[in-house]
C-alpha cells in the first residue's frame, strides 16, 4: 500500500509495476537485464476521492496520457528494486502536487504615485528625444 497522506493511500492492486530493459550506456548489462520499472496507475479506475482524480487529470503532466493512465519510468538505479522504489516515490509526489490548493489571485491596482513616476518617466523620455531633431535658426 502507497501512502500519500493520513487520509489518502493506494493499494498495490491498482498499482501496475513491470521491469523493462533501460535504454543508455551499462554496455552489456544494460542489454541483457530488466532494471528499470515501469508504473502505470489508471486514475479513472483507483479508489482516489473525486476531487484528487479531477485535480490530477487537469495537471499539465507529460507523465499523464489523455485516457487518464499515468506511466512513470523509472531507470536511474542499477538495482530493479531501487527503481520501483523511486517510481513509487514520483507517483505519490504527482499526487500530492495535486493535492495542494493554489490561492485565490487577489488582483492589485498600481499606486498613484507609481503611475505619476511612470508618466514622468515618460514625458521625460519624450522632452530627450525632441531635442534629438534637426536645429532650427
């Protein structure tokens, strides 16, 4: 069972965990062993509450598919266990990335004195430039 949070843990059922071949430099054993872990967790079909399923498919994710699957690769370690671990790990943190409440934008209106500085600067800029034309006698 993959904990998320106190209230919130996936059972490994709906976890789907297969070892696959890593691609990259190893040589030999890079080719001939299944180190690296691919995790595939359906968020349709897993016991999620709602409203974490709703939050994880709007997350703009690459690891996200547009059926709902999240497919996480894990291929760092040499060890087939140290994958699956890690692949664990980056599903409950996707997860729990979902999980947080974004505040509410509160929008500001610049001060008075903010736009007289800015008008200033402008005119500024202007009185510059029109001494940059040609001289008149």
């Amino acid at each position: 069972m993959l904990v998320i949070t106190d209230t919130i843990a996936i059972p490994d059922s709906e976890i789907e965990l297969s070892a696959v071949r890593a691609s990259g430099p190893g040589g030999q054993h890079v080719n001939k062993v299944s180190t690296a872990i691919q995790l595939r967790f359906d968020i349709l079909a897993s016991g999620l509450p709602d409203e974490v399923k709703v939050r994880l498919l709007n997350l703009r994710d690459s690891r996200i598919t547009g059926d709902g699957i999240i497919l996480i690769k894990a291929r760092e370690s040499r060890s087939q266990s140290q994958n699956r671990e890690e692949a664990l790990l980056r599903l409950a943190e996707l997860i729990r990335e979902a999980l947080k409440t974004r505040k509410k934008r509160r929008p500001t209106r610049p001060t008075r004195r903010s736009q007289e500085k800015r008008v200033d600067h402008k005119k500024h800029r202007g009185r510059i430039k029109s001494m940059r034309g040609r001289v008149r006698d």
